[in-house]
C-alpha cells in the first residue's frame, strides 16, 4: 500500500507512456508489456528527485486521472500567481 503523501503543488512534471528508465526495467523483466504503453504515465515531483510510477486499466482512464491532475497544477498556479499580485 502506497502511504507517501505528494501535494499537487509538487508536481513539476506528468508524462505519458512509457518514457522513463523505471518502465524500461519493467518491460526488459517482462513484467509489464511495451504494448500497453498508452496506459502508462509518470508523475515527477518535488524538483524531479522523485517519481511516481503508474498504470491505468485503459487508455481513457488514463487520460481522465492527467487532465484531472494537470487541471488541479494549473488551478494551484493561477491561485500563486493571483496571491503575489495581489501582495504586490
């Protein structure tokens, strides 16, 4: 059970696929199957020193847990930008 927890104001970066040395291993030790690549997608937080790993059970799924995510990145920024302009 995964028990870290990761704030969205951490997260620098969500990649999809397989793009990463983590999911290379996975697939070379035949525990995962490059063919399911469109499931797949990483989260890289805290300046890129970690990463989060994950699979989706399909492709929309997958689709719906990045925009969902990228939405609530983009909503904590505009609040940031809107906090420092308004102490300017």
């Amino acid at each position: 059970m995964y028990n870290e927890k990761n704030y969205i104001h951490e997260i620098n970066e969500i990649r999809s696929g397989l793009q990463n040395s983590t999911f290379d291993q996975v697939v070379n030790h035949d525990i995962a199957d490059r063919n399911h690549e469109q499931y797949a997608f990483s989260l890289y937080y805290n300046n890129y020193r970690d990463e989060l790993h994950l699979s989706a059970k399909d492709e929309s799924t997958k689709n719906m847990w990045i925009q969902g995510l990228q939405h609530l990145i983009d909503s904590h920024a505009l609040k940031q930008q809107r906090h420092v302009i308004n102490e300017t």
